[in-house]
C-alpha cells in the first residue's frame, strides 16, 4: 500500500507562532517513513501550534518545513493532504455519518472537485477498517460509537488518505486503558506499514510502548529529541512535569525488558 | 431504502401531489380530468386547459421551485455551518431582500422592480456579512464569526424594514409591504417563473456537484482541510450558490420562512446525512411540502391565507418535536 521509503517530513530552524510572532523557537525536527515520534510537554507549551504547522494550516514564522524536499508551504491542501494525515482528538460529529462513509472521506485528497467515491475508494476504506479491525461496525452511526472505536474509525480514516504520514493528536486521551493499549499498538502496527507518525500524548509510557523516539517541548523549545531511553529519565520527566517520576526497566512475559514509568507519591507504608 | 429509488419514491409522492393539487380550488377538478388533460392535451371540459395553463400551473411551478430551492439551501447551509439548527437566513439574505422589497413598494416602484431590489438586497446583506466576517476575524474560528456577522446584518436590515414599516403610508403602502413580507405564490407569471427558475438551476446545480465535499466541510474547517478540502473555496461555493438560490426565490415569492430549516431535517431523518441524497431528496420534499402547504392556504377558506402563515403554524410544532427528539438521544 505505502512506498517511497525514506521520504521525510522535515522542519529546519523554524519559529511557529501566529501573526509573525513565534511562541516555539528553533525548531528542528524530522520523522522519516516507518518512524514514530511521541511528543511530549505540557498543555500550552505548543504541540498544537506545532501540529497546525506540520499540516500546513500556517505558516512558520522563519524556517522551512518539508516534506519529501518540496516547501510546505507551496502546497495546495489536496496536495498537503497527500502527504500529511490527521487524527484529532474524538468528539462527536453534528451529523450521524455512517461509520463506511466517515472513512470514505479520507478518500477526498484523491478526488476531483465535483467527483464522488468510487468502487476503488470504497474498497480502500474497507480495507482499512478491517486494518484497525473495525469492518464490523461499517455500518453502524458514528455517534453511536464508543470513544475507542471512535478513535480507531478516525484512523482509518486517515489511514485512507494514504498520506506517508500521520499526526496524531492525543490519539489515546478519554480512553479507558484497555482502549489505551490497543489503540498503541495499531499505531506501533501502522509504522510498520511504513508510515511515519507524530503522536502527542501526555503519556510518557507510551513512548516506551512504542519503542518510538521522543521530542519534549517545553519553555518554548524542542529540546531533547532522541531515543524514549535516553530522553525519558527521572530528570527529564521532572523537568517537564514538575513532578517526580522512577523510570523502571521491566521484565516482559516474551523476553526482554522494557521501560515503565511511575509517579513518586512520597508516602510510605 | 438507497440511492436512486429512494428519489424516485420522493418523485412520485411530488408527482401525485402535483395532480392533487392541480384538482383544488374554486374550480374543482377531478385527478382523472387531470391526468387525461396533461396526456391527450384536450378535455371534455372546455375550461380545464385554460385554467390550468393561465392559473394553476404557474402556481405549481413555483411551488416546486421555491420549496425545493429554499430545502436545499437550507440543507447545504446547515452542512457548511455543522450546525442543524441553521436556516438560508442566516446570513441575512431574507432580511436584505424584505428591505430592498419594501423600499422598492415605497418607492411605487413597478412588481418587476420589487423583485430586482428584493433579490439586490438578498445578495448585499450577504456580500456585506461576508466583507464584515473577513474585516473581523482573520482566520480564528471563521464559522462562528460569519454567523456573528449574520445575524448582526439581519437585524440591522430588520431595523431598517421596520422603518420604511413606519413611514410608509398605512392605507395603501403598509398593507402593500407587510403581505409581501409574510410572502405568496399568488400572481406568478410564467414569464417571471422562468428568470427564477435559471437562477435556481444555476444555483442547485453546484450544489448537487459538491454535495459529497459538503459532508467533509461539515467536519470543521481544520480537519476538512487536513483531508484535502480547499475549504475557502468550498465555503465561497456554497454561499455563492445557496444565496443566489435563496435570494432569486424570495424575490418571487416574498418571505417564506420555516421550510429552509424544518425540510432539511425530515430529510435527514428519511435520507440519512450523506449530503449527496440529502440535497436532492431535500428538494423534493421541499417541493411537496410547500405545494401542499400553498395549496392549503389557496383553497382552504374563501380567502387567501398568506403561505408564510401556514408554514409557521406547521413548522414550529415540528421544530420543537425535533428539538425534544434530539435532546433525548444526546
């Protein structure tokens, strides 16, 4: 389904802000095919900013954002949505759609102005709801939907675009945990269908989860970019939360060890 | 029920109360004599086709078209607003059109020139929500600011209205503005039918070309624009077309409020949201709604009961069950 391995979305040296005033300073950052970044930071430090940004929905404020070498800002939406999915957090619609229709319209990037879904658009959406094993609800009311299945019925829908990469926006927030964890891996999944992903969360687990890479934005700057070992210590996370997190490494039942976060309460039994 | 006999069951229900319809009035007609009429072309009653060519097939005509025109705009403005509760109105063309109507009548002016002030006031209240929402908000949550805008202008020309209401002379001028305010199919020329009926096509048109990228408009503007749509361009179409559908129509009839909202939501409830049935079986219901009301309100006592009434009185029950509806599945 996805080729051109090793195109990239890239940012070099980049303010983002709004009316020629940057809140996030130089920013650098690039998520090539096949990769997963989480994104961490507080509320209000500028991931959403950011996200406006990587969707072409403004401009930066100096620098240069591209994806596959081409300037960003030059792209028409169809073409930028050619590249560059969304996933926003789930809500509800102010109209029922079907839940086959609302993956149909990731199709849109790949359609003419007056045109409509065809066969071949409408196989594509149900491939990818069977991708995120949600085929048998095709049929039902979004809005009758749980919060979980809402989310993996919005990233089909993305998934359907066939953009090489997808920015996700909390995708695992108001979920209950099992949701949680299942809606990591479809993400952990869909990187290996080789599409590079952007994933905010406020979780810093599920970086470990995803075994992804880690940005953290915080005083208006992306620092510390690299592997979530690396990133994600007791100081890093003390530093952006403000609270003091012990960073575990814990066995696994299929062998190996993985990383695990929790919170320092400070009383004792 | 999907797709294509969905319409053509909305068809046939629109062709049957055609011929109802047809059969009302002073002169009644038997649907038989109708039907025979419009097949042969020739009637054993003498005044048939001359009723029916001179009369009540202009009457017709227009029926169809204005409640299919304003349902349909009424349907897509409800899309591009995300909001259900949203009428052609809203930004102001029904109270644009009332005022350049009333100026125009006066004025004393002649009918033709009524209805060109009517539709140039439709469209400025418009261009001048448009230019008022573009002045204020650049870019932040542009949907919300261009309602704003709306209902700002419509008041403004409501004032206005109320106006032109307290000078004008009450024996004669008065009388003249408020029934043309509370709208009618009465003394629809064909020749007038046939402007309108250009500038509907060439309105709905569009609309029904767009249809299915209304849907992904209908998901807001970031995240329609993240999967592809031009939603500048998008939005321009739409209000480009349902006003001029809205504005064309209301300066034929006058204001008939109610259908625009009340129509698109029982097509909701029968065609389900997909705007690409929703327009099309918007119109057609449209259409049948406003010529079962207009034929109520021609025949149902000796006097003409102003269709703007009617609509009201059937609308505004229904406006509420819908509301109780829909707070109970939420």
């Amino acid at each position: 389904m996805m080729n051109g391995n090793g195109m990239a979305l890239q940012i070099k040296g980049a303010g983002l802000g709004y009316n020629g005033r940057a809140i996030v300073h130089d920013v650098d950052l690039e998520i090539r095919s096949g990769d997963i970044l989480c994104l961490l930071g507080q509320n209000g430090a500028g991931k959403t900013t950011l996200f406006r940004t990587m969707l072409g929905f403004i401009k930066p404020v100096y620098g240069t954002i591209s994806v596959d070498g081409r300037d960003m800002s030059r792209l028409s939406p169809k073409e930028v949505a050619g590249f560059v999915s969304y996933v926003p957090q789930s809500y509800a619609m102010p109209f029922s759609y079907k839940v086959s229709d609302v993956v149909l319209f990731g199709r849109t990037a790949h359609l003419g102005m007056f045109a409509a879904p065809g066969r071949k658009d409408r196989s594509i959406a149900m491939e990818c709801l069977e991708i995120l094993e949600m085929a048998h609800l095709a049929e039902r009311s979004f809005n009758e939907l749980s919060g979980g299945q809402r989310q993996m019925v919005v990233i089909a829908r993305a998934l359907a675009q066939e953009a090489r990469f997808m920015i996700l926006d909390e995708p695992a927030s108001n979920l209950d945990y099992g949701n949680q964890v299942r809606v990591i891996r479809k993400i952990r999944e869909l990187a290996g269908r080789s599409i590079g992903i952007l994933m905010a969360t406020h979780h810093p687990d599920h970086a470990f989860m995803t075994d992804s890479r880690v940005a953290v934005l915080s005083n208006g700057r992306l620092c510390h970019n690299g592997p979530p070992d690396e990133m994600l210590t007791s100081e890093t996370l003390k530093h952006v939360y403000g609270v003091d997190v012990q960073v575990f490494d814990m066995p696994e039942d299929c062998g190996g060890t993985r990383k695990l976060c929790a919170p320092v309460m400070g009383w004792q039994r | 029920m999907k797709g294509v006999s969905l319409i053509l069951v909305c068809a046939c229900v629109l062709a049957g109360i055609c011929i109802l319809s047809l059969g009302f009035g002073r002169y009644p007609v038997s649907p038989g004599t109708i039907i025979s009429w419009l097949i042969t072309g020739g009637s054993t009653d003498g005044n048939v086709p001359l009723i029916m060519v001179s009369i009540r097939l202009p009457r017709m005509f227009a029926a169809v078209v204005a409640g299919g025109a304003l349902a349909i705009s009424g349907a897509a403005y409800q899309g591009l607003f995300r909001n259900p509760m949203v009428s052609p109105d809203i930004l102001g063309v029904s109270s644009g059109a009332g005022f350049g109507a009333a100026l125009a009548i006066l004025l004393s002016m002649s009918q033709a020139f009524v209805q060109l002030m009517s539709f140039t006031g439709g469209i400025s209240a418009v261009l001048i929500a448009v230019a008022v929402s573009r002045a204020i908000g650049r870019g932040h949550d542009s949907v919300l600011v261009l309602v704003l805008s709306g209902i700002v202008v419509s008041s403004l020309f409501g004032a206005l209205i109320s106006m032109l209401k307290y000078v004008a002379d009450p024996l004669d001028k008065l009388p003249a503005i408020t029934y043309w305010l509370m709208g009618s199919l009465a003394d629809i020329r064909i020749r007038e039918l046939r402007t309108v009926l250009f500038m509907v096509a060439a309105g709905a048109v569009p609309l029904m070309l767009v249809s299915w990228r209304l849907n992904v408009l209908s998901f807001g503007e970031e995240e329609a624009r993240s999967l592809g749509l031009h939603t500048g361009i998008m939005r321009a179409v739409v209000i480009v077309c349902a006003t001029m559908v809205t504005a064309s129509v209301i300066s034929l009839c006058g204001i008939i409020g109610w259908v625009g909202l009340v129509v698109p939501h029982i097509s909701r409830f029968i065609a389900g949201p997909n705007h690409r049935m929703l327009l099309p079986v918007s119109f057609l219901i449209g259409s049948a709604f406003m010529l079962a009301v207009d034929t109520v309100a021609r025949s149902a006592v000796s006097v003409e009961i102003p269709i703007g009434i009617i609509t009201a009185v059937a609308g505004a029950p229904f406006f509420i069950w819908v509301m109780k509806k829909s707070s109970i599945r939420s």
